[in-house]
C-alpha cells in the first residue's frame, strides 16, 4: 500500500467490506508487478490515497456474493478494465475503452485506523485478497502456474492484443519492439507466435539481451542514437513494418517512428506523462505515410481472450516462464518495485502459500 504520492510503499493490514450483490472476495494466488505500480507511486497517473497497489493477478474465488454465477473454489484471472457490456464503446466493439472504467483508483474498504481506502484500478491485487465486481474475475483452467497465470491479466493480455489486435502483425512481417519489460517481452513472445521476422528487441540495458532472446527476439539492439540506422540495416535500408513502443517516453516514441518503413505502423503500447510532448514534423507525417496508434489493454476483450491465452498456458503453447523473473514473498514487494524502477528482471511476482 502507498499512502500518498511518491510516498515508499509498505505492507500493512486493511479492511475489505464483505462481497455485496453481484461481487466476489478473491484469494490472491500471484500478482505481477507492473510498471503502471510505478505510476501510481509517482503519481504520473493520478490515482487518490492511501492506496492498494497491483491490478494483474490470479487468484482463487473465496466467497460469492448474492447473485453470483461463479462457485467457491473457481479459479480466476483478474481483469482491471472490465467491460459494462452498455455504454457506446462496449456497444460498438471497443470493450477495452468501456465508459464505466474511469480513474487509476476506485474507494474499497478502509484502513486499519478506519480512514477511507482506494484499490488501484478497482482490484488491489497486491494483497492477500481482493473484493472485486464479478465480471472483473475471468474463470481459467485449474493447475496453470500461478506466476504464469498472474501476467494473463496485464502484460501478456496487453503485450498480446497489440500484436494481434491492434497492428494486425502479419506472418513475415519485420518488427521492432523498444523497452523490455514484462509488456515488452509479451509483445516479443506475440510477434513470435505470429510469425513475425525479423524480431528486433531494443532496451537500454545491456542485461535484457538474454531474456529478449529467450522470449522470442531474433537480434537484441542496444537503445541509442544510432537506433533507427541499426533497425534499417536489418531490414533492407526500410524499415520495420511495425515499431511497438514500451515505455511511454517522447524520444522512445521518436525513435520508434524513425525505426519504421514508410506506411509502416507504430503502436504506442507504454503508458507516459502528460507533459511529455512528442514532436513530428508535418512534412514528415504526410511524406512518411507511416500510421501512429495507441494500444489501451491490449485493444482486446478480456472475456474472450484470457480464456484462450490461458488455454494456451494450459497446453504448453504459451510458454511465460521467460517473462517471470522471481516469485516472491509479500513483504519484498516494496523492494522489487525499486528494482522494476531500475530496470531489473522482467516481471517480479509475489505469490502467496495456498
Ligand atoms: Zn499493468
Ligand atoms: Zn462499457
């Protein structure tokens, strides 16, 4: 929990209100830490406080409250934008920009000393249980590796749907991907299993090589000025046919759309500040034909496809043990977040004893 902006998160003790009509308190198996923790630390996103974090995690349903489909016992995959099935976006097939999912934090239960408590995201998922709206809770198959089964529910659902649904990566397609996190890797693991090549992988730090390589990167590139030359002389002078931008930076958007062919798309994946202003020439975005877009979740419903990505975990298909770089106890949370700051490991994952 963080009690108020850049504030050094603590484990601490709070209370949940019992599941009302239609809700379900959830035992928390694995949560992920991601770098939108980050942003809720630091405030980027502007979330209220005292806050839970963590909003990607699997769990197990505890209890269910009054006018509940899913029994006790029933595994789930937790979903932070989950889709009200009325509003215009839902209406016309955009469950992922759903109007009833607004603001980072959502008031859920209370502190220890009874003040008010917000839960990232309407989840809180770094914590021992969480009390969340039914269609927040995705069923998925009994006995996936709950470290693996956590990251369904951001980075991989996230990393996923760019590739397939956002930039419609197409087999032999030439893509690059800048800024490795768990995201990142998730959209080297996608590109892969869509058949893409070259997969160009881009991070700052020297130490990702490997993990890109093991989750499904052709080459590893070092992040520079001479990025967008190096992408080029590894795709016949062009280009690639798609950049996927993981950070959330203006220079790192730059270098993105410099790395693209002309027509060539760039997906915005990583979440940024609202100060941080990416500048293009007006010439530039007439001559280079290239598309810049956005990727909110994915461009996914959750419903649909965290049942198949889960299948595909379940069947060996979909292999995420690259993307998990430690399973760890609560109380180290604090500590991995710091790392996940540095740019250390992929994901950090905190699970819990059955
Ligand atoms: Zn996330
Ligand atoms: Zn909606």
């Amino acid at each position: 929990m963080v009690r108020g902006r850049g504030a050094t998160p603590a484990v601490e003790d709070v209370r949940l209100p019992a599941p009302g009509p239609g809700e379900l308190r959830v035992r928390i198996r694995a949560a992920g830490i991601c770098h939108s923790d980050l942003a809720m630390v630091d405030g980027t996103v502007a979330p209220a406080y005292p806050l839970v974090l963590g909003h990607e995690a699997t769990g197990v349903v505890a209890e269910a409250g009054p006018g509940t489909r899913l029994a006790v016992g029933t595994p789930v995959v937790l979903n932070w934008a989950p889709a009200c099935r009325a509003c215009w976006h839902c209406r016309h097939g955009e469950p992922w920009l759903c109007a009833a999912n607004t603001g980072a934090s959502v008031a859920r239960g209370e502190t220890a000393d009874g003040g008010p408590l917000q839960v990232t995201l309407g989840l809180g998922a770094l914590a021992e249980e969480v009390v969340v709206p039914e269609r927040a809770a995705i069923e998925v198959p009994a006995g996936l590796p709950p470290e693996q089964a956590a990251l369904l529910g951001c980075a991989v659902l996230t990393g996923t749907g760019a590739v397939r649904n956002t930039a419609r990566v197409a087999p032999g397609e030439s893509v690059v991907v800048i800024g490795l996190g768990g995201v990142g890797l998730a959209v080297l693991t996608a590109a892969r299993r869509a058949g893409a090549g070259p997969i160009l992988a881009v991070d700052v730090a020297e130490a990702k090589r490997d993990l890109a390589l093991a989750a499904g990167a052709t080459d590893f590139l070092r992040s520079d000025d001479t990025l967008a030359k190096e992408v080029r002389a590894r795709t016949e002078g062009r280009g690639v046919d798609h950049a996927f931008e993981c950070v959330g930076r203006s220079v790192t958007i730059r270098a993105a759309w410099r790395s693209t062919r002309r027509g060539g798309a760039v997906t915005v994946v990583g979440m940024g500040g609202k100060d941080d202003l990416v500048s293009l020439s007006a010439l530039d975005i007439f001559h280079s034909a290239r598309t810049l877009r956005s990727s909110v979740y994915g461009s996914s419903d959750p419903d649909r496809e965290v049942p198949e990505l889960a299948a595909a975990l379940a069947d060996g298909s979909l292999d995420l043990a690259p993307l998990v770089s430690g399973a760890i106890p609560l109380d180290e949370a604090p500590a991995a977040l710091d790392r996940l700051a540095r740019g250390e490991g992929a994901r950090w994952v905190v699970t819990f004893p059955d």
